[in-house]
C-alpha cells in the first residue's frame, strides 16, 4: 500500500468483514466459556465481579469503599479518519468502566499496525484521538504496547475505581423496572455504508458525534437516580444485551421498537441492506428468544439487534423514570424510556 498522505488512506478498507466493531458472536463465546469450565468459576471473596458473571468488567473490592474496575476493548477500523478511530475506540474501552457505575483512572494503549504498509503517522494520530477522548473522562494514558499485524487494531486497557455498595450489575434487574436506553442506535449499519462508500458526511459526522461522546454522565445519573442495574449496549446489539441482562436476573423483558432513539440515516440505510455480518449473527443467536410483533418495520428490527460501537447505557430503573430521562437529556442525551422488565420466560423479549 505505502500510502504517501494520511488523506489517501481509508482506513476501513483495510479491515475485514462488513465494517463494524463486531464481537464474535454470542453463540461461539457462550460455547467457548462453557468449554472454559473452572477457569471461569464464579466470582467470590473480594472478586466481585468476574468473568462468570457476564457483565462489562470484572471487579475487585479493596475496601468496603473502594473497588477496582478493569477492562479491555480494541477493534479493526470502523472510521476512516484515524483521529476519530481514536476517539472512538477509546470512548468505547472507558465505556465498561462507567456501565459498572465506576469511574476511569488509568488506562494503556492496544494497538497492532502494518508498519511497512501505513504511515506511523496515522497511528499517532490514532493515538492522540485516544488519549484525548480519555483525558476528556479525566483518564491519564500512560503508554501501552504495540506489535506489528496486517491489519490496523486500536483499543485501550483501562482500570477505574468504585463503590462496592453502588455497583451496577445486569442480574440486579427486577420485575417491573422501566428500561431507558441513553443513545440512539444504528453505529453498525453506518461503519458499514462508511465501509462500501454509501454514507453522507452528515450521517457520519453523526454516528462519530455519538460514538465519541462519554457514558460519564449518563453513569453519574443513573448512580444518583439509585440504578443497581445497568449494561452498555455494545456488540450484541440492543436486543442481544438486553437479553444477557433479563437472563441473568431470571425475567422477561418487553421493548417499544417506536420508542428507541435512531441515529439519523440508519433507518435507510438499514431498509437498503447495508447490514453488518455482526448484526445478522445477533439476530440468528436471538431468533428462539426474541418476538417481534408483525406491526413492526423489518429494518427498525434490524436496528434493534445492530452490533453497536460505543453505545450507550441501558439502565433498569426501579422507579418513576421521569426524572432520569430530564436529567440525562439535559447532557444532551436523547434518552427513551424504551420497555419493561417483567415476570416470564428468562431471557426473552417481545418486541411491540
């Protein structure tokens, strides 16, 4: 490739699939750590939180005020701009730390680059969009490791702090808890129009503005509100979180497909077939779990299972939401109330 101008380069073609920051699909990870057995024994003593338990990240309590939050994220290029790949990558890594009602202190670089094909300038600007977007969640970036790989990967390992009493965790949701998402939905079917060449520099400017804003505000309230039970809406899509959270606490759960908040353009762009391969997986994974009524549009079905990019919080919220959705929209959020936890089949979802 050799690409003389960072301007030349378009990052996402040089990331395989269909262009989204997709996980690999449910069904092989929940095969995989059932294959895992002890190694992923639930958590006890001071692990509060560990890889059994399903959630963004694992937890260890220092003290019975202080609990260390850690996780990790990195992906293939999802934007061609690599300054915004930054932002974005690290805006999703930070996001696991505040869905677990926590707070970033620290954090290291990911990243794997083609150093004889791509400019090393273009990782240094994926790099400064990184440490931006932490120092913006008041996360210092103190280095980090990188290899030589064919195809460009950037994400970060962060380490935040909480209170053990107060965290957030997916099997606290109860019967009856109103569900309010706190971003719109649709980053999939756009990283994959950027990706064939079918996306308008507004509808990007548009997915990158969402991709890049911070849960930290949505975080701080829903701790205020009293949330116990909360999940960022990431690569298994709206849907396929949803249904890890239910699952978990043993209940069913309702949604209102006219009531999430849409990324502007996903919609058409969903409707002309610009889906990513990870968003038809969730769907395949969540076909036995999942109805969705005759009455709803196919490509707002499509929308709701879309493998997401830095999403937003999905909170349970034990009492009147009303407040919460007020004060999360006044950081500019376009929070919904969007269903309902209910007593049911664990796990499964009617879509109305």
């Amino acid at each position: 490739m050799g690409a003389p101008a960072e301007q030349t380069v378009r990052l996402t073609a040089l990331s395989p699939g269909a262009g989204c920051a997709c996980k690999l699909p449910a069904a092989k990870l929940e095969g995989l750590f059932a294959a895992l057995g002890p190694a992923v024994a639930p958590a006890s003593g001071d692990l509060l939180v560990g890889a059994a338990e399903g959630d963004d990240a694992a937890v260890l309590r220092l003290d019975d005020e202080r609990a260390l939050v850690l996780t990790t994220d990195f992906f293939t290029p999802i934007v061609d701009d690599p300054y915004d790949w930054g932002r974005v990558a690290a805006t999703n890594a930070l996001s696991d730390v505040y869905a677990m009602g926590g707070r970033p202190l620290i954090a290291v670089n990911l990243a794997a680059w083609p150093g004889d094909d791509l400019p090393v300038e273009l990782l240094g600007e994926v790099l400064r969009g990184g440490a931006d977007a932490a120092a913006a969640g008041g996360c210092v970036v103190v280095g980090g490791h990188t290899i030589s790989d064919p195809v460009p990967k950037y994400g970060m390992a962060v380490v935040g702090m909480a209170d053990p009493g107060r965290l957030f965790a997916i099997d606290r949701v109860a019967a009856g808890d109103h569900l309010v998402l706190t971003k719109a939905v649709g980053t999939g079917v756009v990283s994959t129009a950027v990706k064939r060449g079918a996306a308008s520099p507004e509808v990007v400017a548009a997915a990158v503005a969402s991709m890049t804003t911070l849960n930290a505000s949505a975080s701080e309230a829903a701790l205020a509100a009293g949330v116990r039970a909360a999940t960022d809406v990431t690569g298994f899509g709206l849907l396929g979180h949803l249904h890890r959270m239910a699952r978990a606490g043993g209940l069913a759960a309702e949604i209102d497909a006219s009531a999430v908040p849409l990324l502007p353009g996903a919609l058409d762009l969903a409707a002309a077939g610009l889906v990513p391969g990870g968003t038809r997986a969730n769907t395949s994974h969540l076909a036995g779990a999942v109805t969705v009524a005759d009455t709803v549009p196919p490509e707002l079905a499509v929308l709701l299972h879309d493998a997401q990019t830095s999403g937003g919080l999905l909170l349970a919220v034990p009492d009147d939401p009303a407040d919460l959705v007020s004060a999360l929209r006044a950081h500019g959020l376009p929070a919904a109330v969007v269903g309902r936890a209910i007593e049911g089949e664990p796990g499964h979802i009617a879509v109305r």
